[in-house]
C-alpha cells in the first residue's frame, strides 16, 4: 500500500491528511499559526513557523510516520511508500537569504493592502493591458509582485543583497520545499507562479517585462515545473528514516478544482476557505477572461496545461472567523448556524466584508467593510444571518459573470472547505444560484487534488477517468423556491454600490 501525505498550507493553518491509494483520509491533524496585522491593511505570516508546523503535522499525523517505528507498524519511512504533496495559499510571499536561509521580514499576505499605491500608480500609468495580456492578472496587491517589491524597497540592505544575488523568492510552497530539501530545490509550480502577476501564462516562463515593471531580478525567480512532477526528496526534518519523494505542487484553489474532478472544459467548483475561489476549467488556450475576473494556470497534468477563468473573494471563512475571535458573538463559527435559522430572514441587514477591500468582480482595494441596515429590531440572529448570507451574494456576484463568459447557466457547482458544513449556507447558495451546490466527501478538496497530482507525477494513476471514479458526492443541494430571493439580492447590491461610489 502507497501512502501520500498531502499538506495543505492554507492562510489559517496547515493541515497534514494521510491519503490512500483509493484517495480515502486516513488521518488528518492540523496546526493554527498566528496572524500579523502591524499596521492598518497589513497581514503577515511568520514562514519558519509555518515550516515548523508543517513538520509538527506531519510527525503528529499518526504514530506510523514517527521515526524509528517498530516492525508490526507499517514501513512508511522508505522511498516509493510514502510521498509528499503540497498545497498552499496563494499570492502569500516571502523573500529570504539563500546563505544564512533566513526571511527578510515575515511573508507578506494575499490579504495584505501595503502595494495598493504602487498598484494603482501602475494602471494610471496605462500598465494595466500589458499585465492582463501577459499574466491573465489584474494589477492588485492581491498579486504576489507588489509585495516582493516592497519588501526589496523597505526593508534595509534589500535591494543590495539582491542585486548581488543573495535573495531568493517565493510562494509558500517554494520556501517549504526549499526547507525540507535543505536548500538544494528552489522551485515552483506552473499554478502558483501564474498568481505572482510575473508570470507568462503564454510562454509559461518568468516574463521579463513584468519582472522589470516590478524592479524584481529575475536570479531570485524559482524554477517553474508542471504541477505532476518530482521535485525532490526529504526525510521532513528526520521524521522519516529515508528520504521520500516531494510530488505533487500547486496552489490551493487549484488543488480543490483537481480534487473535485474538474477535468473537462465548463466544469467548475467553489472553494469555501478563508476567502473564496470560484474557478471553472475553459480547457488547454488561454483566453482573455472577461471584466472582473482572471485567467490562471487551472492545473497542468500528462504534459498538458489547462487554464481556467478565476473569480476570488476575499473573505468569506474570514468572515465568520472575525466574527467569533473579534467580535466574540459565538464561541465557534459553527455555532452560527442554530442562531442564524431562529429568525426568518435578515431583518434587513447587510454585511459587505471588505476587510481587506473588495475582490472580484469589484476589485476595489480601498474599500472598508460596512454593515446596513441596522434597526433597534436587529438582534444577534439576524447579525449573523447576513453574515452567512454575504457569502453567498459575494459567491453569485462571481458566477453570473462566470456564466455570461461560458455562454450560459452553469449546471452544477462543486463546493468544498469548512463552510460547507453549514446547511444553511449551502442551501442558501443553491437558492440563490438556481443551481445544485454538490458538496464532496473530502471537506479539503484541495488536499485530495495534491494527493492527485502526486500519484500521477509517481506514475500511480495514468489517466484522469481512474481517479474520477474516486469521487464522492455526499449531499446535494437543490435550488428551492425562494420569492424574496431578487429583492434580498438587490439588497446586497444596493449595499455594495454605497461602498464602491
């Protein structure tokens, strides 16, 4: 029996999941790491302690990966018996020093605002075409390269060290492989790379242009491979006795659009996290995606590339966590739910979460988020209730212009993360959508599309048809009758459209 353990690196946490060859989970463990918010619209990751916590799951993943196992345990230390997938929060990046292996500052967040000027200098400058034609991106500091540029233009020495070659950047991925390969693998995958804004998604390679826009030397750039690839080996840090294979790489939305079988053109998924994803696979050319969204590398597999057009919010799981941790309205965010469906609607209550500004299709990065509606009749319940219910405006803003571009109404959504665990919220979305919302059996879908790409880079699994049979619909929501539906998303709307004047 072959094992993979699959990370998954999200903005919250890193989980560890233990995969089989039939895809089931055999076991799952998961580590938080903390949140930096130094200033106003910045958001940090401290990366050595998310290496560290990667390697903590792993070894606390289940008594049979700790090192020295005993003979009656199953022998998952040796090469070819167990291997690594990896699949991370996108955009978040850092830059370190290759000779003492040190980040410069803490990563910097998808979330965070810090390039927000240097983003809105760029398009009043007429850039804005150049990106898009070049990366499929719009210029935001959603992107990975105003942050890069940030951190050589602030912080002290910087920009010397890596004139002189002394830097090195990347995605989360990048810096984990480059830790648990001791150094010896600077790399990338074809998914993450084409969320850096530096990125080709024509040529596939690092864009020279676009590397000079942001004063970003191309010596610091990693290698950029197919998502079903080897990209190295590791003993995690001495959990293993022998070294096991890194295979399987790329970015978490990614993961999730694998991982729900969207191997076809015109099928999509939504990836409920801490912000969202909705992505749909548009097939092997890249196409221009229309107003509000992006195209990205979908994921590349048996030589292949796929692309697919990407909306993304960026908070949606943020949401409900803010709301339990900040607030402290409820204990956990599952206990929104109950309170949620004890009133009959909203009271008329609108939450748009702008936190970290407005995502797709707004992208409005100077916003802040607001509440409406607020009434003395307004209770906790209903509070709460909008909140839910903001993520599935945020969610339809995306796919009816998703829809529009593919040329007419999706049959079916994909839905996978935490979220989907909250009934309310997913019927709310079938409504909404007037259209089936499948939710899969592996809450982490991200996880399994890793798991995926690592048994075809091994040559476990030699086609797509042999891992669909995999999948595992657990519950269907139909779209019911709601005749409130038009006038509570005009609400939203009308909400939105106060912030976005």
């Amino acid at each position: 029996m072959n094992y993979i353990i699959s990370i998954d690196q999200s903005t919250s946490s890193t989980k560890a999941m233990l995969f089989d060859e039939q895809c089931h989970v055999v076991a799952r463990t998961n580590v938080d790491h903390k949140q930096y918010y130094p200033q106003t619209g910045w958001v940090e990751h401290d990366a050595e302690e998310i290496y560290q916590n990667m390697i903590e799951a792993i070894r606390n993943l289940t008594p049979a990966l700790s090192k020295g196992e005993g003979d009656s345990s199953p022998s998952l230390g040796r090469l070819g018996e167990v291997s690594l997938a990896i699949t991370n929060q996108r955009e978040t990046a850092l830059v370190w020093n290759k000779v003492t292996g040190q980040p410069i500052a803490h990563a910097v967040v998808w979330q965070d605002t810090r390039g927000a000027e240097l983003c809105r200098e760029l398009r009043s400058l007429g850039y804005a075409k150049r990106v898009f034609d070049k990366s499929g991106l719009l210029i935001d500091p959603n992107f990975s390269a105003s942050g890069v540029k940030w951190l050589l233009d602030n912080v002290e020495g910087a920009r010397e060290q890596a004139q002189k070659g002394e830097l090195l950047m990347g995605t989360i991925e990048t810096w984990l492989i480059w830790k648990l390969t001791d150094g010896k693998v600077h790399a990338t995958d074809y998914t993450n790379a084409s969320r850096t804004m530096l990125f080709n998604i024509h040529t596939m390679d690092w864009d020279d242009d676009l590397l000079q826009l942001f004063n970003i030397p191309r010596n610091m750039m990693p290698e950029v491979k197919p998502c079903d690839a080897v990209y190295g080996e590791t003993t995690c840090e001495g959990v293993f006795s022998s070294p096991i294979q890194i295979a399987g790489v790329l970015g978490d939305s990614h993961g999730a659009l694998v991982g729900q079988m969207c191997f076809k053109p015109g099928s999509g998924k939504v990836t409920y996290g801490t912000g969202s994803s909705v992505m749909v696979n548009i097939g092997e050319k890249p196409k221009a995606a229309p107003q509000g969204l992006v195209t990205s590398v979908g994921f590349s597999a048996f030589g292949k590339v796929y692309y697919g057009f990407e909306g993304n919010i960026y908070s949606t799981g943020a949401t409900l966590k803010w709301i339990a941790d900040q607030l402290q309205l409820v204990g956990h965010p599952a206990e929104m739910e109950a309170l949620a469906t004890s009133v009959a609607d909203n009271g008329g209550v609108y939450i748009v979460p702008a936190f970290s500004g407005l995502g797709a299709p707004w992208w409005q990065s100077n916003v802040k988020g607001a509440v409406f509606g607020l009434t003395f009749a307004t209770t906790k319940a209903h509070f709460l209730r909008a909140a839910l219910e903001s993520i599935a405006y945020q969610i339809k803003d995306l796919i009816d212009v998703m829809s529009r571009a593919t040329g007419g109404h999706l049959n079916e959504i994909c839905a996978d993360g935490g979220p989907t665990k909250n009934q309310f919220l997913m019927q709310f979305q079938a409504d909404m959508l007037d259209t089936p919302v499948m939710c899969t059996e592996v809450d982490d879908a991200s996880a399994l599309g890793a798991a995926i790409m690592n048994g075809f880079a091994r040559g476990q699994w030699k086609s797509f048809d042999e891992v669909t049979r995999f999948r595992t619909v657990t519950k269907v929501y139909q779209p019911q009758p709601n005749p409130k539906k038009e006038t509570l998303y005009q609400g939203w709307r009308d909400a939105v459209n106060q912030l976005i004047k």
